[in-house]
C-alpha cells in the first residue's frame, strides 16, 4: 500500500477514528502512541527507521535579491549545502503554527503575574475576574509608591523572568502615557506578548526539508521542481561519520495526521523560562513535525536547527554528500546542459527521468542524456 493510499483509507473511516491515527516514515501509527514517547523514544525510533537516501526536489530558477537574479538551486548543487528556511515561508498556512487560542494564553499568563505578585487566585477564575484582581494590585501599587517598582513580589527565578517583569512594566507605563485607562493598557500589553511569542515560537528554529523517493509525481509537478522543469538531488546518509553527526542527530520524520492538539497552558508555561529538552521538543513536535494529513504524500524529514548558530551566517550548511542527482522530464536542453557540466565537475552521476509507458509512474531514463535528440542543443553548444 502507498502513502497516498493509505492517506485515502483513513481519509475514509469514520471522523473519530481518522482523528486516532497518524502516518509517520510511511507507517500508519496510533497518534497518542506518538505523543506518549517524548524526545528520546521518538529520536531513537527515527534513528532506527530513517532512510540511507534523501532526495531534494529543486526548481532550477532565479531569485532576485538585492537587485541580483540567484539561482539557489545551483548553488545547493554546487556547494553540497542545504538552505535553512523560516517555516514561515513555506506553503502550508498551519506549518510550525502551534495551536495557541489567545483567550486561554490571557488566562493562563495572567495566572503566572498574579503568582509572581502573590496574590490568592482561583486557578479556574476567568480573565475578566483575573485581570481585575491584577489590575488592582498594580493600580494600589502605583498610587502607594508612584512608581511600578514592588509591583512582582516573588523573586524571579531565571534572568529571563526578571526581564519579562521589567518588560511588563515598561510597556504599561508607555500604554498609560499615551492617555488610555488602564484596563486598556493592561490588555494591550498583554496582546503584544501574545503576538510577540507567537511568533518566536514559529521562528526560533530553522529547518531544511527532504523526501525519501525521487520519483513523486506530485513533487516534481508542483513548485518544488518547477513542474518538472527542475531537478533532484540524492543524499547518501553517513550515520557514523563524525563530520556530519550534526546533520544526523537533528533530522525527524514529519507527523501526518488530522488532529491539531491545544498545549497552550504548556507552552504558555514555558514562556521566560530557560529553555529545555522537554519544552523545545513540545515546541518542536507539536509545531515544525506536525502536518496535515493531505501532505502525508510527501514523506517528509526535516533537519531542525535553532536560531542563533554562529557558524553559518546565511543560513546555508553543509549537507549528506550528493550522490546523484535526477533531471527533469520538462528540464530544458540549456539548462540540462548546466546542470550536466556541474554533475562532471563534481564527479556526481546523473540520470533523466522520464514517464513510465505501462503506468502512471516517473522511472530512470536508460538514454544517456546527452545521447538524447530531444534534448540536443545548438552544434556549437551542444555537450555531446
């Protein structure tokens, strides 16, 4: 059975049992099996299963940037390198999105000031009733000292926690300068850190995507390769070799399903808090390893960096060795050229791709290309 079978079969069954599963590296699993493992398990079982081939699918176009048309497709091919992307940037509207309602991100940040200011709250108390409580400490506060300084009582427990009090109380002084009352203020305030870390925890990591076929047709007729005007690269993995032990521990199959769970009170947790094994892979599970099930087609691994790493500062990093590399069914004859004479220069094998006459698969050409008339060029160009 394909993935793109399997996909329909659960597709088919009933909502709630659809809601149950999920596919991971082409396997059907039960989705709470999946969550139930944590970092460690889910890391070790990717490990075991993970492919020895990548494949990239590349569009073999030019970008403009900075007034400069760049083909990034070649310089991937070129320097054996990979580009970490923002997930922002990608074509899936829930991609890296972790589900935060902002109502229950209020509630449960408001909790965490009414602990910091050691005030006696329900934990089931609604916004209205906490931010009141809130609102009205800070208020007497202010009008005792005239100052925000005593308004958080507890002793912050990280560096990050002190800074976020200081944040607060900057952004509430400005928000009260520019004449609004104070429960407006407070809101306001409370939105910003919303939006702000809603956004960091979509940005805070990079990531560079990778299948385990070179034959998908849903892959080169899409963006990805140009609608088969691109090309694929091979990677072999070299799980022992010490130079690419990076690469190797930071690659994860992506998670196909249909639920898209709520860990707001968690994730709301984490926030001015160091960061650790457990919240980053929350982050990382339940965001940049989640997808919809419509994309389980794609089989998708992903290498997930953070942001921050000094060592490549255009985000571009060296990859598994290119071991091949598949051209196009549409690539034209000049471009098929320049991807040909950067295959020779790198001693890279290379082979076309073509439709398969009995069915509707994508194959290995047994022409060599530049033994093709279809895609012989000009004599005096010409690479034969």
């Amino acid at each position: 059975m394909t993935i793109i079978d399997l996909v329909s079969s659960i597709q088919s069954v009933a909502p709630e049992l659809s809601s149950s599963y999920c596919i991971v590296n082409g396997a059907l699993m039960r989705l709470d099996e999946i969550e139930k493992m944590g970092y460690r398990e889910f890391w070790l079982r990717s490990k075991l299963n993970m492919p020895r081939k990548f494949y990239k699918y590349c569009p073999n176009t030019c970008k403009e940037k900075d007034g400069e048309l760049i083909n990034y497709s070649h310089l991937t091919l070129e320097n054996n390198t990979v580009f970490m992307q923002s997930p922002s940037e990608f074509d899936d509207v829930y991609d890296s999105d972790i589900h935060i309602e902002f109502g229950e991100y209020e509630k449960y940040r408001l909790l965490e000031y009414c602990r910091r200011c050691q005030l006696n709250i329900d934990h089931d108390a609604k916004p209205q009733e906490l931010g009141d409580n809130f609102l009205r400490w800070i208020y007497e506060n202010y009008q005792r000292t005239h100052s925000f300084d005593g308004v958080f009582q507890i002793e912050p427990e990280s560096e990050l926690e002190k800074l976020s009090n200081q944040c607060f109380c900057l952004r509430l002084q400005n928000e009260l300068m520019k004449g609004i009352d104070w429960g407006t203020a407070l809101a306001k305030v409370i939105r910003i850190e919303y939006e702000e870390y809603a956004s960091y925890l979509k940005t805070a990591f990079r990531t560079s995507c990778f299948t385990t076929t070179p034959y998908s047709q849903l892959m080169w007729g899409g963006s990805y390769a140009d609608c088969h005007r691109g090309f694929c690269i091979e990677y072999t993995v070299l799980p022992e070799n010490e130079a690419y032990q990076e690469i190797y521990h930071n690659l994860f199959p992506m998670v196909y399903c249909k639920a898209r769970p709520n860990i707001t009170e968690r994730i709301v947790a984490y926030k001015d808090k160091p960061p650790t094994e457990d919240n980053l892979w929350d982050i990382y599970f339940h965001g940049a390893l989640r997808k919809s099930i419509d994309w389980a087609y794609q089989n998708e691994w992903r290498l997930l960096l953070p942001m921050g790493r000094t060592k490549e500062t255009n985000y571009n990093i060296a990859f598994f060795p290119i071991t091949k590399v598949f051209l196009g069914n549409r690539m034209n004859p000049e471009k098929r050229k320049s991807i040909i004479e950067i295959c020779h220069s790198r001693n890279i094998p290379y082979v076309g791709v073509t439709r398969n006459p009995d069915c509707f698969e994508m194959q290995d050409c047994n022409v060599l290309c530049e033994n093709c008339p279809q895609y012989q060029i000009d004599p005096k160009t010409s690479i034969r």
